[in-house]
C-alpha cells in the first residue's frame, strides 16, 4: 500500500460535469471534523526569538487548535512572520536567530535536539507572502517536494498533482499545459500553485504568511475562499493585515503589538470576542483603527 | 506615449557631454572589433584567394612549404583539449561555488573565495611551467612521452577552473534566498534544495560562465604551448602529442614568409570564427532562457 494515497483519491473522471467547469471551483476536499472543538494540536509556551542579541519576541505562549483558522494580526514588525517562522524551525536558516521557549507539537517539543525537522516542515508547511514558484514547470513544481518524501511511481505522481490542482481551483486552468514553465502563470495562479505545494505533502499545519497581500482584489478573494475551504481538515495559522479578511474567515485570532523591547501577544482568543469585545484597550484601538 | 530617457529626462549640460563620450568609447570598441576582424581577413585572403577553404581541412598534412594547408589535427586538438578542460572545471567548478556559498563557514568561505581568486591570476605561463616541470613528467611515468592531449587538458582544467567557479558563485548568489527557504519550508534537504531549486535557477549564469571559460580555453597559448608536445599529428589517445592552433601560430609565426604566413592567419581566422559561435549559442541560449 502506498502511504500517501487517501480514500478520497480514487483516480476522478476527467470527463465529469465536475471536471468540465472552467470556473473556478474547489476540488474534492476531504471533508474533516467540526471545527472549533478546541483541542490544541500546537502549544507554544513562553516563547522567545532574538536575532543576534535583539529581541523580536518575548514571552508569547498561545494554543493552536486544530482544525481551526487562527489569524495573526497586529502592526508591521511586531514579530507575527517570526512567530511563524519558529513554528516549522525555519528559524534555523536565520544566522544569529536563537529561539527558547516550548513548542509542544505532536506531544514533542520541536526544538529538542534529534526531532526530525524534514519531516516536521512536511507537516507544517508554509506559504510565503511573494508567490514563489520554482523555475521549474508546474508538474515539477509539486512532483519535486513529493519525490524528496519517497513518492516514485509516475501514477501515484500523476494522481496527487491532479489531486491538489483540483484541490486549489487550479486544474481546469493548468490541465493542458502542466510542463509550462510555473512561472508564467499569473501571481494569484502562481499563490494558488505554492499552495498545492505545500497541499501534496498531506500536512496537519498550514502556515500562511499574508498570501494575500501580494495579490489583486480577484485573486485574492479566490486565494480566501480558498483557505476557508481548508478549514477542518488543515489547522491554518494566517498572518493577515487584512483585518476584514481576519474576520471573515478566522475562528482564532491573536493580537500582536511591539513591546517595550520585543514583539507580545497582547490577546489571544476567539475572532469574534477579539474584534467585537477586545479586553485590552490596545486591541480595541487596533481593531477599530484608531492605532497601528 | 513611450518612455524613454529622452522625453522623461530633460539632459543637463554635462549629461550631454557624458553621454557624448560613452558613445565615443562604445564606438571605438566596436570599431576595434572590426578592424580586427578585417585585418585578419586582410591578411589571409593572399592564400585564401587561390586556395580553396575546404583543402585547409582534406589537405594531406601541414606542410606550408610544399603548399600543403592541413589544419584539421590542430583544430581537432584544441577542439579536443578544450571541451576535456571544461568537461572537468564545469562540474569541480560548479561543486566549488556550492561550497563556498552554501556549505561552507562565512570565515573559512571567504579564505576560500581569496585562493580561487589568486588561481584566477596566475599567469598562464606559470601553468605552463608548473605543467611542464611537474605534471607532464609525471604522466610521463605512467604513459610516455607525458607532453600530451591529457597534459594539456589537464593543465587548460586548472586554468579555467577559477573562471568557472567564480561565475558560478555570483549565479547562485543571484538567486533569491526565498528560493531555498521555500524549500527548506516544504521538507527538502540542502543537497535536493540546492539540486532541485536553485541551480536550476541559475542555470543561465552557470552556462554563460562555462561558455566564457571555453572561449579562454580555446585562446589559451602559452601553457598550452609548454605541456602539449606540439607535433601535428591526429590525436588517436589521450596520451599523443599533439599541436593545438593557438600553438601553432606561436610557434611558427617567427619564420613564416608568403602563403604560409598567410595560412597562420587563417587559422587564427577558424580560432575567431570558434570563439564567436560560441558566444552566439551564449546569446541564443540567453535569449531562449529569457522566454522561459
């Protein structure tokens, strides 16, 4: 049996009214549990981040539940991308960056020495704010991660590349050019690829580093409705400052704000209670813009 | 309307003056070229206007003095020396620019880069010497008469290798960082990273730099001269002597009268006519990267 493949990846027909829609429509995502039992999937404690002897971060500790959309919000520098960043320790491509702190993922802490951190960034991946689609064509794109993680044979390769173009809305558009080069699609074509990227590798965690904000108005609506679409069987941690977007479409939201020295978490809780009845008056004015 | 500098830009006074003597300058490169180019044609066309251009090639051998033009086992031998050269620099230079910038400590890489540098400027003569003092008695041991096809390869190898190991190096510093952290982000080791993103996406840089070490390896004279054994011969292994064009010219420029001067210079008219084909598939290959 081969690990990767999951139920819902019986070979689709291609000649299906469903495959036939040139519109953009969502592929066959795999339905997951009810959102917003809050069961943590990652606990941070006490987290700190300095780079070379300046804080960025000082003493965040915030769950992650799964399953949810968490957003991230607050002013630029004020340490939410190195939040994320520590996450799937790619932090440790930082010269100078040193992390402490717990984070608890899978029962583990992620920065004790021996985890397998190849494997723990194929469980958390992560979308960057500029589309970065290799200089490779857009089969080679989502085939290159899937090979690096053991997955060989053509068929199986073939099937998980349709799999998460349908999955991002992107099939109907790419189908008859898959050995294009990626990069001459379009940047929100180009966002939705990154996506299906990180999507083919099958991970628990998503971090999203505003997809959005390097988009026009269309695409990035698309690339929305898209993560929504990821609720339940992905957890989507999202740093966004679109707080409209935040609003719309996270079940979490944590409020970052530049300390004395270091980036805090001012309040974390649910999205609704954040925006609508923040407890902190810095929330309150963030949200409202009054500040920031 | 159309930007350009003449319409957006109202040039001042000494503006006009700079611009007047960079055309000059550019002019005069140009110039240079061509006359070159003429003066070589100029040179040759005393042979070339009663010996046809094929006999240079089917001739029975190289015997200026018998009106014998034979030139195809020297061009075979620098045709031959050259691709051999390249066929070892590109890849140790390509494993060498990966070393220092990917690989290696920020300290022991820029002790490294300085010695690639200093390779970069011993005078080719100075190979010559060391090839002739060193390497060729060496082989020698191992297969006489050690002034050979394989001393000269070896010798033009190290030449050219500081040429490409240094373009190769500024080609992957070219590419964007985000590239590599994309990857680390989806699980990829550094090795697949390096293979699998980021050479690809230097790949131009890389070429143009090969191809420019093959227009050196081609040129080179003097190192060639002193470790090749310089009998005009068909090579039939690595181990024969054989004379390359370059070494020709050198050698028998000093006493050439007539038809015989006049075929040294066609042959540094073929040497001419190799370089810049090779600079044309450099052009073609950029451009065709370009549309990518």
């Amino acid at each position: 049996m081969n690990p990767f493949l999951l139920d819902s990846e019986l070979p689709a027909d291609p000649n299906s009214a469903e495959a036939q829609q040139n519109a953009y429509t969502l592929g066959p995502i795999q339905a997951g549990p009810a959102c917003c039992e809050p069961t943590p999937l990652i606990s941070v404690e006490a987290l700190s981040l300095s780079y070379a002897g300046k804080p960025a971060l000082s003493d965040i500790s915030l769950d992650i539940y799964q399953g949810c959309i968490t957003a991230l919000i607050g002013p630029s520098g004020c340490g939410k991308t190195s939040f994320l960043s520590a996450l799937n320790r790619l932090t440790d491509l930082i010269p100078g960056c040193r992390v402490s702190g717990r984070i608890h993922y899978k029962s583990r802490d992620i920065h004790a020495t021996g985890q397998d951190v190849q494997g723990l960034r194929r469980d958390i991946g992560m979308i960057f704010q500029k589309p970065t689609p290799f200089p490779l064509s857009i089969r080679r794109n989502i085939e290159l991660p899937l090979r690096e993680h053991g997955m060989r044979h053509a068929a199986d390769l073939e099937q998980r590349v349709q799999q998460v173009l349908q999955d991002v809305g992107l099939w109907a558009e790419v189908k008859d050019r898959l050995d294009a080069p990626a990069q001459a699609l379009s940047g929100g074509q180009q966002q939705r690829l990154c996506i299906a990227r990180a999507l083919a590798l099958q991970p628990k965690v998503l971090l999203m580093d505003e997809p959005c904000s390097a988009l026009d108005p269309l695409s990035s609506g698309v690339v929305e409705d898209l993560i929504q679409s990821l609720r339940g069987r992905y957890t989507v941690v999202i740093v966004t400052h679109n707080l409209a977007q935040a609003r719309r479409i996270a079940n979490y939201a944590g409020f970052f704000w530049v300390g004395e020295q270091a980036g805090c978490l001012v309040e974390f809780g649910r999205c609704r209670q954040i925006f609508e009845t923040p407890r902190h008056e810095l929330t309150a004015a963030y949200v409202n813009g009054a500040r920031g | 309307m159309t930007l350009s500098p003449r319409n957006t830009l109202s040039l001042s006074r000494a503006d006009r003056q700079l611009a007047a003597v960079l055309r000059l300058c550019a002019l005069l490169a140009v110039v240079v070229v061509l006359l070159i180019l003429l003066f070589l044609f100029g040179e040759s066309w005393p042979i070339l206007s009663h010996v046809p251009v094929w006999r240079f090639l089917s001739d029975d051998s190289w015997h200026p003095g018998q009106a014998l033009y034979d030139m195809s086992p020297m061009l075979t031998a620098t045709v031959l020396s050259s691709a051999g050269a390249l066929l070892l620099a590109v890849p140790l230079g390509i494993a060498s620019a990966l070393f220092s910038s990917y690989y290696a400590s920020p300290g022991l890489a820029a002790v490294y880069r300085r010695l690639i540098e200093l390779l970069a400027g011993i005078p080719s003569v100075v190979y010559g010497f060391w090839g002739l003092t060193t390497l060729a008695p060496l082989l020698g041991q191992w297969h006489p008469p050690g002034v050979s096809l394989l001393s000269a390869t070896l010798v033009l190898a190290l030449m050219v290798l500081p040429t490409v190991a240094l373009t190769a190096e500024a080609a992957l510093l070219a590419v964007p960082q985000h590239y590599y952290r994309c990857a680390a982000a989806l699980g990829l080791s550094r090795w697949s990273s390096l293979v699998g993103v980021v050479l690809p996406a230097a790949r131009t840089g890389i070429i143009a730099g090969a191809l420019l070490a093959a227009a050196r390896a081609i040129g080179e004279t003097m190192a060639v001269l002193m470790v090749a054994g310089n009998v005009v011969q068909m090579p039939h292994s690595l181990f024969d002597s054989v004379r390359t064009l370059t070494a020709n010219i050198a050698l028998e420029m000093a006493y050439a009268m007539g038809d015989h001067r006049a075929a040294l210079f066609v042959s540094g008219l073929a040497l001419m006519v190799l370089v810049l084909a090779l600079v044309g598939l450099a052009d073609a290959y950029k451009g065709q990267a370009a549309h990518d």
